[in-house]
C-alpha cells in the first residue's frame, strides 16, 4: 500500500507513505503523474498520493522546467489526475486527517533504495555523530592554540 501506519519496533507508529510512482526525483512528466495514478494502492481509502519531484539525494530540489511543468498541470490536463503543488507537511497533515482505516505495518520496512536506513545502520550512525563532536572539538583547540600564539608572539615582539 502507498499510505499506511507503520508501527516501529519501539512500539510507537507514524504515517507513512511510499509514493507510487516509485520515484523520489520525478520530473513532473504526464507519464510520471498517470503512474502515480495507477500504482496508487489506496483509492478506496485516500484521495490523494504523493508526487516527489526534483533531483534529491542532495542535487538541488526541483528546477525552474519541472516547477514550470506541475504549474501547468495544476491548470489541468484533459484526462490527468488534478495536481497540486504543496510541502510534505501540508500532505501529511491533509491525508490524516481523509484516510480512513489506514493499515498498519509492524517491523522493519524494505525499501531497495534505502536499505536498513533506520534499524541496522544506527549503531554507525551514533559513532559517526561522535567522530564529528570530536573533530569539532580538535577543530576548536587547534583554533585556540593559535590565537594563543599569535597573542604570545605579539607580546614578545612589544617587549
């Protein structure tokens, strides 16, 4: 299913949703949107699904051509779903508030792209955030050692 609680292992839940165009860098093409159309699982359920576009993975969010192409489908397209441009927040925010018996998940999910983001790579993760505190740590005193001299080189050379 595209939208759905997904219940983590702690216990606690949160809405999901894997939009159905099977993609997270769409370029707002008419093909892109009848797929999400098709591939939407929830119909009976929710009236709307999520359409990333843009060049994700740190490539810059969407240009001005894929802005320009979603400005014209919201205007209509014949036969095409209706589109509308809005954040992630606005959409989760509306799709909680129209689905209805949304399913649940219980344990890991399974996404190819992103495999083991959550669960088996947080050990990794944590030891990465205290590798950064400590090149922080060693970037201040480094800092700091030459402040210092610089200061003691000046009074030095006043004396």
């Amino acid at each position: 299913n595209s939208t759905f609680l997904w219940a983590g292992i702690d216990g606690s839940e949160v809405l999901s949703h894997f939009p159905p165009a099977d993609t997270y860098n769409a370029r707002g093409t008419v093909e892109e949107i009848i797929k999400s159309e098709t591939n939407f699982k929830d119909s009976d359920r929710s009236r709307e699904a999520l359409l990333l576009v843009g060049y994700g993975d740190g490539g810059g969010g969407p240009s001005r051509s894929i802005l320009e192409r979603i400005k014209r489908a919201e205007k209509g397209l014949g036969p095409l779903p209706h589109v509308a441009y809005r954040s992630p927040y606005e959409f989760f925010c509306r799709i909680k508030n129209q689905i209805k018996e949304p399913l649940k998940w219980v344990g890991e999910l399974f996404f190819e792209l992103h495999q083991g983001t959550f669960t088996t790579n947080a050990l990794i993760k944590k030891r990465n955030r205290k590798n950064e505190i400590l090149l922080h740590d060693i970037e201040l005193v480094w800092a700091l050692n030459i402040i210092n001299d610089y200061n003691n080189n000046n009074n030095n050379n006043n004396n």
